[in-house]
C-alpha cells in the first residue's frame, strides 16, 4: 500500500495527526528532499528505508513502490504541504494502477494556509474579495493560455502564486498587464512556518525590488490583493446580531441602519428593507430560522 501524504508547510508539528501515523508505521519513506524539512524524518522508524525523491526520476520512485508492495511493506510518499497541489501525484497514480498497486490520499496542510499564518491575513474579507485564485508565473513548466497571469490578474481577487519568487519583475509587468495598480498591496512569504520564517511587504510596483533587496529567488508564496493590509473590509454577517442562522435568532443590535443592511443581505434582494428588530416586533414572531448560505463556517 502506498500512502500519498502531505507534509504540511515546513514545520513539523503541522503534519496532520494522520501523516505523523503513516510515517511512524511506514517501512518505506519516499519524501521530496527539495521542500520537505528532514526533521520530519524523525518520525520514521529506525529501520525504515527512506528515500529522496529530488534525486530520482517518476520511474525510479515507482520502482521503490513496486518492490516494497513486493514485500507486503507500507510505503509513504512524503509531499510538502498538500499533495493535490503543484504535487505531481497523478502521474504517479496512474504508474500505480498499471500496476495493480493500492493507493490512498493524506491531506496536508498548504503552504499557502502556512503563509496566512504567518501574515495574520483572511484571505475571504467581506467587501474586499471572496475568491482566491492559486496559481504560478509560466517557467519550464507551461501555463496553459487562458491562465496567464496578466489574464487571471482582471478579477481583481485575492492571488496566491506558488513557485514563482525567482521571476518576480516577469511576475509584477504581468499583474501590472492584467489591470493591477502599482500600488495593489503584495506580500513575499519565505519558508512559511520553518525557523528561518520571513514575510516582507511590498505593493505589486515594488515586488521585484523587495525580493532582490531580500535576496528571495524560491520557496516562497506572493500573495497579491486588497486583503494583505487586511483593511476597508466589512464585518461578517454570520456574526452580526441581525443576522438569523439555524443555530441562533436575530436581534436588535442597537443600529438601525446597520441592523438594516445585515436583515436585507440576509433575505436576499427583494425582501423588505426593514431591520430585524422592527420586522420581528411587527409579527409578534421571532424571526424563522434560516441555514448560514455558507452552512455555518465564518464569512
């Protein structure tokens, strides 16, 4: 059996309770030696065969599957952060079920969760952006070209751009292209959660000269968008006391005009634009419970 696992994004107390299991009980480790801190290593038993896979081709690591599955052993295949993501596991899947050879999934935690960590940063803030766009600057690696990202950069979302930190004045003409100001707020995040942590600042007009003054060329995300100075944002209405859920009524919060607002979102467009409070005091009623539109995770 072979375990496809996320390391997380560098520190190793940020695998998942899963993953720290799978390596303790693996007799075979395959970990990506280029992004995975070896001191997850320390988890694997004295006499597991360990293996990095920065030295091997996809054959080679499927050859090391294929003889520990011989062997009735149980393999890990260590990624870093998620495996889903920039991982090249499917490909590795595939060899897999030629094969015959079982395989399952571990998620990880993502390096891009690792580097909102480290910016104290709300990728989804009300009024500002909702969606989030991952994605990475075109290198040996193509991008397909509906996904440039002078293309992706007109929405105007939140973008967190993996394994592009070595290309960051390429990166900037591309944002800049795409309908980005200059002075569209940006962050570099260096090794997000390892010792040697650094998060740096810039707008979309200083990226590259922020990265060389820092000496930033890889293992590192670029988060761009309205969200990384985490202001101007509107509070979540889910929170607000006007704001019915399945778990709680809506009530007077004291604020007429704001009280307003959050009833009208809540209904919908549409519905009469008056506050909860003057709503439920009318009826005689308390105001029906409704599910969260999100099913009950923050706004």
């Amino acid at each position: 059996m072979v375990h496809f696992v996320g390391a997380g994004p560098g520190a190793e107390d940020l695998i998942t309770v899963r993953g720290k299991r799978l390596l303790e009980e693996a007799d075979t480790v395959i970990y990506a030696g280029s992004l995975v801190r070896e001191e997850l290593l320390g988890y694997v038993k004295e006499d597991c065969a360990v293996y990095n896979s920065a030295y091997l081709t996809l054959e080679q690591v499927v050859e090391i599957c294929e003889a520990a599955e011989k062997s009735g052993q149980e393999v890990v295949r260590l990624h870093t952060g998620d495996p889903s993501l920039y991982g090249a596991v499917r490909e590795q899947m595939d060899r897999l079920d030629a094969l015959g050879i079982p395989y399952d999934s571990c998620p990880g935690v993502s390096s891009m969760c690792g580097a909102a960590a480290a910016l104290n940063l709300e990728y989804t803030l009300p009024d500002v952006s909702q969606t989030v766009i991952l994605s990475r600057m075109a290198g040996r690696t193509a991008v397909p070209e509906r996904e440039q990202i002078a293309a992706l950069a007109a929405h105007r979302a939140t973008m967190v751009l993996f394994l592009s930190a070595g290309m960051t004045e390429e990166l900037a003409k591309e944002l800049i292209r795409g309908g980005c100001r200059e002075d569209t707020p940006a962050a570099i995040v260096y090794h997000a959660t390892w010792p040697d942590e650094r998060t740096c600042l810039c707008t979309v007009g200083t990226l590259a000269e922020t990265a060389k003054i820092n000496g930033i060329t890889r293992t590192a995300l670029i988060i761009v968008g309205d969200v990384v100075p985490h202001s101007r944002y509107r509070r979540s209405d889910l929170y607000h006391p006007a704001f019915s859920t399945m778990f709680r009524d809506a009530q007077d919060c004291g604020d007429r005009p704001a009280c307003g607002e959050a009833q009208a979102r809540r209904e919908g467009p549409g519905h009469r634009d008056r506050p909860a409070c003057e709503e439920d005091s009318a009826s005689g009623e308390g105001p029906a419970r409704r599910p969260a539109e999100d099913g009950g995770e923050d706004e």
